[in-house]
C-alpha cells in the first residue's frame, strides 16, 4: 500500500536506550521500518578525530537487540544512519562488531547492508583542485593539502539516495556511515515513491525520538506515519503527547533559518507548513516542499589533533575571591608563566571557565552577577600531554594558595570534588575539515557492501 507508510524511531541517538513498553507498543503497529539516527557533531570534533563512539559498548548491544528480538525477527527492516557516532570506517565496524554478537547470541541470521561514508583525501584534494569546496562559514579557512594531510579520517554526510540503494538489495539491517540525520528516515519513504518534502520534514521531526513530544526526551519511542498529503507524529508512551507547540518547535531545532532546511542536493521550504493536532498525542503536518538544488553538495567532516589537554574542576565559595576572580587569574597565568619560564609560552595556553558568573556564554553573557558559589574550570593545552600536566598543575597549586586582596584565612582558595584533582584528557581535535563538496554522482562516493551476519 502506498497510500501511508509507518516508521518507528526508538531514540534520539542509537545507544541511549529506550523503554521496553513504548518499543513494543509501536511494532504493535507494524512499523514498514525501524529508524534510528546514531551520530551527531554535538560532541565536537573528538568522536571523530579518536575513532571512538558516543555511546558504550554495553549500551549499543542493549538497544541493537531489542531491534532483532522485536523487528528482524518480525521481518521489519533496520536502517541506522550515522553508525558508532562519527559515521567513519572505524565506527561502522565497532557497530558491526557489536551487531554480530548480538545476532549470533540470539540464534539470528541476517543480510546486512553496509554504506560506507569515508571519503578519500585524494578525492577531496581533487575537489579543491577543480574549485568545487566550499567553506561553511567566514572563519573556516579554505581546504589545501597541508590541512588535508594532517586531517584523520574524513567522512561526508550522504543524502538519501545511497540508502535506498541499500535497501532495494533487500537486506534486513542497514548500518551507514555518516548521513545527513533525516536521510535514513527519508529513504524508507522516497524509496515507496512519497513526496521528498514530507519525508525530509517527517525525518527531521522523528530523528530525535520522543524529543518532539511533551515531556521530551531522546530516550523514548516515537511513530511517524507518511500519507499522500501529510504526515503525522505520535508520542508511543501514555506519559508523552505530541502538541502543536512542540512537534513545531522541533521543526526549528538546528537550524540557521526556521523555515528553511538546506540538505544534501535539496532545501526544504517550511513556509507553508500547517501543524494540526488530530489527537491527544499526535500531530500532523501539512505543506512541507522539496526544492532541488542546483547543484548536489555534500557536508564534509574532518579533525585533526591540534594538542594536549589536562583540567581541573574546583568550588570557590569566598565572596571576596569571587568579586576579584577574573583579575586573579589573569596573574595566576602570569604566575605559571613565570614559574614555568623554560616552557616556549607558544608551547601551552591556559583557560579559565567560571561557572556561575559567565562560565556558559563568556563575553557574551549580560548577567554577571555572581552567586555565593562558582564552580571553576581550569585547563592546560599543550604540544604535549607532559607539558599539559606541568602547567595544569603549576595552574591549580598557585590558585590554591593565590593570596588575593583581602584574603583573612591561608587555607586552601578551591575545593575539589575529586581526588586526584588533576585529569589528564589526554587529545585534542579540531574539525580541520568542515566544508561542502559539490559531487556530479549522489551514489559514487557512497558504496554498498552486503554481507550475510552473523560471521
């Protein structure tokens, strides 16, 4: 039937978990597919930059076999987009890892498709080359080969078209790599030949899960239902509904424009858009539009390592230290630099945020009235992580015994929740490469490998 088409979307972010009951309630509706979503940027450039996962191990195999118990078994299609967090080579096969333990204990075979999303350096290289990059904003500089050499491994958000190529092999589970977060929702309905439009804004409200719903969270159950004209919400757990506010006010999250929604090859016009609620926990939506674009660009993702991290968090609850604690650590840092005068000052830098005073949005922040307490974050960035530990420790020593105006008492300026205080972080990325590719081909960048699971 084409005339609806049902998509369950368990979670925010595959791994966060999701209650047993809300799941069950919806495959009671016989779902076409099972959507999730499993990567963000949110983390920044980390996840990417180290090959490690947003989620743990344990977690991934926990919301992987509810997905087997109740919809391979059932012969309801998987599609994970964005595998292991950062969508690269290394997060899909930590995902296919856990996937085939998960199948295997479970006495299940399945035919798993795999999108991969990692682009070569020669292609982006050749891309730059043929003037086909383009730079996300004023400040990202243009891409040459120094920074694509120091970069790691760079993937690229693909559309919907190389997921419904994975799904017309007919596999019962899709893992890609890093895509756009509404594609692998679009694709289940673009490919059963529904307008793009919907499918695109239906995509962008349920890759959240219950986010869109009242009390939201990532960490519930949502159903979307795709009909010729329009598409409706529905919240899955009793404790949640779906209004017009909040499926609306999803429509807007992450976006520089509320009624515009730029995608791989497309933009998506909301100008149109009619909300309606059609139940005590479902909402439908009308008059989403598709507009092609001219030329087909894609969002590349790259990091590189730029330094070492160590950090501090500490309490101060002294009224006089904090009236002063901006100029106090201003020559805390010149302190350090001058104990620490055999470092090249180049070599390391050091951070101060206050939290309770502008700890959150820095200059920018028109309250700064402080409260009674302040939580300090303090951090050292170095070539190395040796030269990190040294200045984050010579930091946190001179603060602790900083003797500022006024200071009556000679104990200790910081309490610390944690012992030992100092936490070497170890890495630090910055996204070295985050741009637009403009690609002739939707498909050629994204191959499809099927394999039969468990191995």
């Amino acid at each position: 039937m084409r005339n609806q088409l049902k998509i369950l979307s368990p979670c925010g972010i595959l791994g966060y978990g999701f209650p047993q009951e809300s799941f069950v309630r919806g495959i009671a509706q016989h779902p076409d597919a099972i959507v999730v979503d499993a990567g963000s940027t949110d983390a920044g450039p980390h996840k990417l930059g180290a090959g490690v996962a947003i989620v743990s191990r344990m977690a991934m195999y926990q919301d992987l076999k509810m997905f087997v118990d109740y919809g391979v078994k059932a012969g309801i299609p998987v599609v994970i987009g964005s595998a292991g967090g950062a969508g690269a080579d290394v997060h899909v096969r930590w995902t296919l890892d856990i996937l085939n333990d998960v199948l295997k204990d479970a006495g299940v075979t399945a035919k798993v498709a795999i999108v991969h999303a990692d682009i070569p350096h020669a292609a982006v290289m050749g891309a730059v080359e043929d003037g086909r990059i383009l730079s996300m904003g004023a400040n990202i500089p243009m891409l040459d080969q120094q920074i694509v050499d120091a970069t790691g491994d760079i993937v690229a958000q693909m559309g919907h078209e190389p997921i419904v190529r994975a799904l017309d092999t007919g596999a019962d589970i899709i893992v890609a790599g890093r895509a756009y977060d509404p594609s692998s929702f679009a694709a289940v309905c673009i490919r059963r030949g529904f307008d793009p439009g919907l499918a695109y804004h239906m995509g962008k409200v349920l890759e959240c899960g219950a986010l869109c719903a009242e009390p939201g969270t990532t960490k519930d159950c949502i159903m979307g239902t795709i009909y010729d004209d329009h598409f409706v919400v529905e919240a899955l757990n009793p404790i949640r509904r779906c209004t017009v506010t909040t499926v609306a006010a999803h429509t807007f999250y992450e976006k520089e424009n509320p009624c515009v929604l730029h995608g791989p090859g497309f933009t998506l016009d909301l100008t149109a858009c009619r909300f309606e609620q059609v139940s005590d926990r479902a909402v439908a939506v009308y008059g989403s539009r598709y507009e092609k674009a001219p030329t087909y660009n894609i969002k590349l993702e790259g990091a590189s390592r730029v330094a070492y991290r160590t950090f501090v968090v500490a309490g101060i609850r002294d009224p006089l230290l904090i009236s002063q604690l901006e100029e106090v650590e201003e020559l805390v840092k010149q302190s350090v630099r001058t104990q620490l005068r055999q470092l090249d000052p180049d070599s390391y830098q050091m951070n101060f945020l206050n939290y309770g005073i502008d700890g959150i949005m820095g200059s920018t922040e028109p309250d700064r009235s402080p409260g009674h307490e302040v939580c300090v974050m303090f951090e050292a960035l170095a070539e190395t992580q040796e030269i990190a530990n040294t200045v984050c420790s010579s930091m946190r020593s001179t603060l602790l015994h900083y003797g500022y105006e006024g200071r009556k008492s000679t104990a200790g300026n910081l309490a610390f929740p944690f012992a030992p205080s100092d936490v070497p972080f170890g890495p630090v990325y910055r996204f070295s490469v985050y741009h637009l590719m403009q690609i002739p081909d939707p498909l050629e960048l994204f191959p499809v490998e099927c394999v039969q699971m468990p191995r």
